[in-house]
C-alpha cells in the first residue's frame, strides 16, 4: 500500500469538472484508490464518492493505493492532484 498527502490549492477544492478528470484517471488502474479527509473515505472511482467528501481549498487529503499496479497508479493520480488540484 502507498500513501500520498496533498493539500488542495484549487480555489473551488474538488469540484465537479476535475472530481470527473480523477475519476477517469482513477479508472485505468486496476488497484483500489480512496481519497480520505477528515475521517471521511471516497472511492476514486466513483464522482459521487469524491464529491460528498467536500474538499474546499487548504484542505488535506490523503490519497490510499492498494494493488498490482499501485506505484504506477501513486504516479500518475500524485501528478494529476499536483497539476489540476
């Protein structure tokens, strides 16, 4: 298992446009993706598991993979936070 912690520096947080680009980035691995905040979990894989997170900007998440390819996942999904959130 690998686990990355960001901070959200996109002024509207998780909103729907990049949660929709997360999840499809998400969808081409084949290991398990939660994103947590608060105590709370969210399936990568699924718009309305990030969505009910309500991530705002300056919050922290922690972003969990678990699988076969969790390091090219780690990878991809850490670039994608820093580039898009």
């Amino acid at each position: 298992m690998k686990e990355f912690k960001y901070v959200i520096t996109d002024p509207e947080g998780i909103h729907a446009r990049p949660a929709g680009e997360l999840v499809k980035a998400a969808k081409a691995f084949t290991c398990s993706i939660q994103l947590s905040k608060d105590g709370k979990a969210g399936d990568c894989k699924k718009i309305f598991g990030l969505m009910g997170l309500g991530v705002k900007k300056g919050n922290e998440v922690v972003l969990t993979f678990d699988g076969e390819d969790e390091d090219a996942a780690y990878e991809a999904i850490s670039r994608f936070m820093q580039e898009n959130l």
